[in-house]
C-alpha cells in the first residue's frame, strides 16, 4: 500500500538505518542489505520544489510527480550516486503536488515505491482583478440592481451618484465572490446618476470599472406588485446508467434571492435546501441529482426580491420517471416557456416557428421572445409582415410602450440630453435631426443611459438600437464592441 505523507514547509525524512558493520559482497545481491532511502528533503516554492533525497546503495532513476497522485510529469537522473538533488520547475503556485521515486541500484533492485505530497507557496499576489459585464440588470424609480462578474474571488461596491465627479455614495458588501450583485434602493425618481463598480481581492488588490450612468424610472416605486411565482414545472429523466435527476423551472415577476426546499413526499418534510445562485434574476433552473426513480417528491420555494418582498410559495410536487433512457417532454403542454425566451411552447410551434427548446432559434444574440415584442423575425434578419401586439387596443409610440402622458417630460428630457452631451463633448455636437429624434425616444422609452447616446454619436449609433430596449441591446456584439471604445 502506498504512503502519502503532506508537506507544507521543508519536510525532511530521515530513516535510521542498522548498519551491518560486516563486509557484504558486492557481487551478489541476496548478500546485500535492503536497498532503502535514508533521507528526502523537499523544499516548496512559488513555482519549483528543491527534492533532495539519499539512498543507502548508489542509484539512479526518476521523480515522477504532478497535481494527481496519478502524476504525469516525470524527470530522470541516469548518474549512480548515494545523493541525489533534483529540482522541479514549472509547478502552479499554492497547489497540492504529488511525487515518487523511481529509482534502481547497480544490482537492478528497485528502491520501494512510496508517495509524497506537498503544497507549492502562494506567492505574492500583486495582480488586480478584472471586471467584466458591468450593468444595471434592473432600474425602477427608486431601485438598482448592479451585477458584473471578476475573474478572482473579491468583493463588490458601488460608488454611485449624481455628478460624475463626485460620487459621493457607496453600497458594498464584503464577502468574496465571482458573480457581483448588488442592489440599492431610496433612489431618487427620474434622476440620472453615475456609477463606478469596484471589487478587492484577499490581497487587498483593487479595481474600479470605468464609468456607467443610469436614469431611475419617471414613477416612484410605489403600488408595487406583490411578488408572484407565476410559472413553475419541472423535467425529469434518467440517465444510461441509471442516475434519476430532475430539472426545476421557475420564474417571478421580479429578481429574487432565496432557497428552494424538498423531500421525499412519503417522509412529509422539507430535508434538502438549495440555493438561488446569483445573481438575483427573474428566470431559474434549479437542478437536483441522484434522486430515487419513480417517487413523488414535495417542494416550496422561501424568496425576497429586489424591493424587500417576500413569499413563502404553495407545496409544489414533482414525480421522477422510472426507466433509463428515459425523460417527461415538457414540450408536451403548450402553456409552457421550455426555453425561458418569452414565447410559450405553442407560439414557438404554432404561431412564429421558432424552436421550442432553443431560445434563440437564429442564432443572432437576442432571445425569440425579444425579437417578437419588438416585430423582429425570430427566424432571420428584417421585420415581420404582421407585428403582435401584447396589449391590444393600446397605441405604441416608441419601444414598444405608449406616449406619455405629457409632452413636455420628452421637451424636459431632450434638453437635458443635449445638456448632459455638450458637457461630455465640451461643445456642441452634431446628429441628424432624425438622429436626434431616435436619441430622444431611446432616453424616455428605451431605457438608454446617457454613456449609450454618447457613444451612439460617436459610434454611428452602435449603441443604441431605435427599436430593441437597452435591457436587451445592451447584450449584443454592436453595444459590446463599442461601449468601451
């Protein structure tokens, strides 16, 4: 049986040997004494590991090592000697490394195998997180949500307010994670702010994101709708080797947080909890595992969305299939969302020939249901002949939303735009007058922050879309090649 033994200093192994003070002959190996190790000294670094280690008979050999105890990596010493020092290079930095030695006398016999493990230093860690897919994911009138992802573990702020130079507030919160999701609330209605994300890692290393703006809505977040599951279903199937798992589909009308509690339904209680990973979304996919075949099993979901509403939802059951190789069709009930685009199972099919269990069914970066709300053919590029309209005997205006209600918010908000870019571009600008129009309607209806119609200008309009609200466009390859340019 092999030996492992954890280093995470200098490690030195000394084998008292009895020494046999009478003359052996070397001419024959049954003669001779077992062929052992004496010492191994293995000293870690950063990267490389010094391994010094003594026979009690000249040898020569090998060090096999690596990440796995399977190793993978091996170097050779083809001169016989009782000493032996050979360095490793190349090694990951703060990672568990397995080693053995391989190594035979002049009489061919073989040093017994044995297994060593140690961990390569940390380091010194001087490199700053990198911030990507910085963006408001939710804006009301007097809420926030702020999501970006780092590449390390690090923690997460926002440095926000009303003047770009100032950014007098700040939300933070300290633990360590990859995915960032904050939320800040008490905004102030129809008011633009400006917006640095910053995250530190356990080095104390730390980085801002450049700069981003927002508007809050025109309305107060006031007469906020009850939060509200209001679609949930479940796939079930088993693997060729007989592993039963199931898939949970949920979505709320606003971005949560929470855990999804279940059992085995026979048992009558809630045993297993799961959850919600961030960032906080509206959609969600829970997937359980190694669950008994054929079974009814109870679940609820405990959840808090962005404004502080709570739910503690119905019991909810679902039943794993029985057979391997076998799965339920949740394509089956044509009232259901299978691929979470917008569109339900019978539109994909019936209406619009989208595929029902492919979100975005052409392939160019925008979800079926987006194209479709926004008359745009799911199937390819141009308009549809015939545009649907979700809230029948309402005029649109502009991104789909009606006008509002008084002219003089888009005359207040155009003026303001134009205040907002001569101060960004320290003069006058030029844009079409229909340009400017598209820019107008993009602010008011579309969701567009001002950093987007500034680089619309200088873009070409990139950056902002005349039709596809900037919750949508803001993921597409135009808005993220230029944004930042």
């Amino acid at each position: 049986m092999k030996k492992f033994s954890f280093f995470s200093k200098i490690i030195v192994f000394a084998l008292i040997i009895a020494i046999n003070l009478e003359v052996l002959p070397l001419s024959r190996a049954e003669n001779l004494e077992p062929l052992e190790l004496v010492l191994i000294t293995i000293d870690p670094h950063k990267d490389t590991a010094d391994i010094v280690w003594k026979t009690n008979y000249p040898t020569r050999g090998a060090i096999n090592f690596g990440p796995t105890p399977e190793f993978g990596s091996r170097i050779e010493n083809v001169e016989y000697s009782e000493n032996h020092e050979m360095p490793l290079s190349g090694l990951q930095q703060d990672t568990t490394y397995y080693l053995s030695i391989d190594a035979y006398d002049l009489n061919n016999r073989q040093l017994p195998l044995s297994t060593w493990a140690f961990i390569t230093s940390k380091g010194e860690d001087n490199t700053l997180p990198i911030l990507t897919n910085v963006h408001t994911a939710i804006v009301s009138g007097n809420t926030a949500q702020f999501v970006w992802s780092t590449n390390e573990l690090a923690t997460s702020c926002v440095y926000y307010g009303k003047i770009m130079s100032n950014l007098d507030k700040n939300s933070c919160n300290n633990q360590l994670v990859l995915t960032h999701d904050l939320v800040i609330n008490g905004l102030e209605r129809n008011q633009l702010y400006y917006y640095r994300a910053y995250s530190k890692d356990d080095s104390d290393n730390g980085a801002f994101s450049v700069y981003y703006n927002f508007r809050t809505n025109f309305v107060d977040d006031v007469d906020l709708p009850p939060l509200e599951i209001y679609q949930t279903y479940y796939a079930s199937r088993m693997d060729d080797e007989g592993i039963t798992s199931v898939n949970i589909y949920f979505q709320t009308n606003h971005p949560v947080s929470g855990k999804l509690k279940w059992g085995v339904r026979a048992q009558a209680k809630y045993d297993n909890t799961i959850e919600l990973p961030a960032p906080r979304s509206s959609v969600h996919n829970i997937h359980i595992s190694r669950l008994a075949p054929t079974t009814d099993y109870i679940y609820v979901f405990e959840l808090k969305d962005i404004f502080g509403q709570t739910i503690s939802s119905q019991e909810y059951i679902f039943t794993t299939v029985g057979d391997s190789g076998s799965e339920q069709d949740p394509l089956d009930d044509k009232a259901l969302d299978y691929d979470q685009d917008g569109l339900t199972n019978g539109e994909e099919t019936d209406n619009y020939g989208t595929s029902p269990i492919k979100s975005d069914t052409d392939g160019d970066g925008y979800l079926d249901g987006v194209e479709v709300v926004n008359c745009y053919d799911p199937l390819g590029p141009g308009k549809m002949s015939i545009c649907p309209d979700p809230t029948a005997g309402q005029m649109m205006f502009a991104y789909h939303k009606p006008r509002v209600s008084s002219y003089q918010i888009e005359v207040n908000a155009a003026n303001e735009i134009r205040h907002e870019l001569e101060a960004m571009f320290k003069g006058p600008f030029k844009v079409s007058q229909s340009g400017w129009y598209v820019l107008v309607n993009a602010y008011v209806y579309g969701g567009y922050p001002l950093e987007s119609l500034y680089k619309a200008i200088v873009h070409g309009g990139k950056t902002v879309h005349p039709d596809i609200p900037f919750s949508a466009w803001q993921n597409s390859p135009d808005y993220l090649e230029h944004i930042n340019k």
